[in-house]
C-alpha cells in the first residue's frame, strides 16, 4: 500500500476510527495534525490541497489522493480484511451501520461532546441553542437503539469486530463528555469493554 | 438474489435511489408504500419487523433479512456490478461520496424540500425555523462543492455512472423543490442531464 497520511485533529472521534482501523490492521500513518479551533481546515492550501469541504479527518493515499469522510478512509483501510464481512448482505448490513452512525449518532452525541468540551455550553449560539434539546433527545435515542440491539448479540454485525463496532465505539465510548450518562445502557456498556479488549485496540489518547 | 421487497414512501430522493439502482441492474422490486405523514413507519409493527429507527427505505431481501439506509441498499444491490468501482482506491472515493450526501447534503437539501413542499415553510416549528437559514446555506454550500468537482469531470467519481452519481441526484434534481436555484450551477445541471440520458433511467415518479 501506498504510505498513508492522516490529516486530521488528534481528539476528534472522526479521526480517531482512522487510527483505530489502522492499529487492527497493522498499518503505519503519518499524522498531520490542525487546530480546527484556530480554522486551519478552512485556508485556501487546504481547500485546494486536501478537502475542498474544509473538514477533517482525510486519508491521503500516496501524494496525490486524498480520501475524505471518516467511514470511507476506513472502508479504504481494511477493503478485503477481516473487518468487513466477505458475505454481501452482511457487507451492505456493516455499511447500514456506518451511515446510521453518521446520519443519527454523530451529529447529536459527537457535537454535544463538542458544544460541551470545547465551546463550553454557555458560549452556544442562540440556534446552537435552540437544536441543544432535539439533540440530546436524539442522542439518547441512538444510545438506546444500540442498547437494543446489543441485548442479544456482541458485536455489531457479525460474530467478531467489523468497521461498524469501531465506527460506534469512536463516539459512543466519549459519550460522557457530551452530558450522556451510559448508565441505562448496559449492553453498550458490555460492548464497549469488549471492543476496548481487543488485541490491537488502541486508545483515542495514543 | 432472493425476492426485493422496498419499503418506502415513494416521492422520498431516499427511496427513489434504490429504484434508479435497480432499474439499472434490471432488478425487480416489489414496492410496499407507508404513510410517514401519517406516523406509518412509527408502530411497534414498524419497529419490530422492519427498521427499530422508524424510518424508511428499508430493503427486504427475502423473508428476514432488512436493510435500512438508502445508500447501503444501494451498495447492497449493485455489488459486484460496474455501478461501483472495481478499483479500491475510486470504490471508498465512491463512498466517500455516498457519506457526504448524507451528512452535507441530505440533511440540507431534502429537509427544505420535505419542510417546504410537505409541511410548508409557514408551518414550521420555532426550532426549525432557527435552522432555516443555517440548511439554505449549507444546502448551497453543498450544491457550490458538487458544481466545482463537476467543472472538470462527467461523473462523481471515475468515467462512468457510479452510485454515487445517483445518490447525488436523487435530491439534487428536485432541489428547486425546497427553494434552491439551479441556475448558478451550470456544471451542475449539464450532470442532471446526463445521469437522466442514461439508458435505464427512470424518473422519481417511475
């Protein structure tokens, strides 16, 4: 594989499933690191160069391709490994939960971890404001579906880690930092401490 | 493959892109059609069977086996067929696309449309219409992206039709619906065009 750079801000959850995909593998990246705080994914270099959506994290494959969207530079990564099911339903079923986290997880439990550690949630906008309780409803939502979903199985989609767990777990294992208590979700709470025990697991401080 | 079965609303840009898909890949789907004006997708039936987060499209393929989220029934149907790139690098590029459609441009673009045409604008509650100005700008923001990647290219992704080509039309087509204009966006609507010259097109209320 061509070398791999991540350009990406070390303590979001986006980067760190990059990161985590990597470690299963066994694969070195490069880290480059930005301060979003200071909008440095927002200068013309980087527009032109890296993302033209202005966001991090990107995979850059090589010198010349650079691979946006977190859960795509992880299907990248681990195309053809273990970590994402050989079977086709299975493989569609792996990526449901991948546009589930981005669509229903993400933007409510990662951007309240945001609001809260990084903007402080008495410095928010008045519609930052006005979306704080549809998105701590939703939230709570998304923690609860996987909560189900978990009663009866240990890991996302088959019966061993794939993409989908390691997507989830970004996130979700954070979720504290955004106001959300795990404590009524005793499946994710298991689930979190198997994915965290598995060989190669690395920790979104490394 | 076993029997298709979408559950849709079908003027939904979601539910619409599994039809485009598998019109064509030639597949036949038989079409099972819910009131979400009407909370159909809410009832424990709902929940139970079909998708535990209440929304539609899901795929069935056979008797059990249920796939929500647009873009992975679209990926369910076409793997393995030239609607995705056989190339790793251009098949996480496709989906690369695929995710930014659902978190830039879905959330934006389809929810004026869906605020605009099914509740109307002065309907809105007090926490959407804080949103409102916030999704016009994104939804441009995401129409300016895709007009400059299309200023050099035919397709989204490699020379040819992809799904990511039909994820992005899907809404983009109808954008007019929810107040976008198409006019600055030449490159934009020469795209609309040929997607819609395909052979095997059909339109969204096919």
């Amino acid at each position: 594989m061509a070398a791999l750079v991540l350009h990406e801000y070390a303590a979001s959850g986006n980067c760190y499933k990059i990161r985590l995909t990597a470690a299963h593998l066994g694969l070195k990246l490069e880290r480059r690191e930005y301060d979003i705080m200071k909008g440095e994914t927002r200068t013309p270099e980087f527009l032109s160069q890296v993302n033209a959506n202005g966001r991090i994290p990107t995979l850059q494959v090589g010198t010349d391709d650079f691979l946006p969207e977190s859960n795509a530079a992880c299907f990248y990564l681990a195309d053809g490994s273990d970590l994402i099911p050989h079977d086709r339903f299975e493989r569609a079923d792996m990526l449901r939960w991948l546009f589930w986290e981005q669509y229903n997880h993400e933007p409510n439990v990662a951007t309240l971890r945001f609001w809260a550690k990084w903007f402080g949630l008495d410095n928010l906008n008045p519609v930052q404001r006005a979306n704080l309780p549809g998105k701590q409803a939703a939230g709570e939502a998304a923690l609860a579906l996987m909560d189900e979903h978990l009663e009866k199985r240990d890991w996302f989609v088959i019966d061993r880690l794939t993409l989908a767990d390691i997507a989830l777990y970004a996130y979700t294992h954070v979720a504290e930092d955004g106001g959300f208590s795990l404590n009524p979700y005793p499946a994710v709470r298991a689930w979190i401490d198997r994915v965290a025990a598995q060989p190669g697991h690395i920790p979104i401080t490394a």
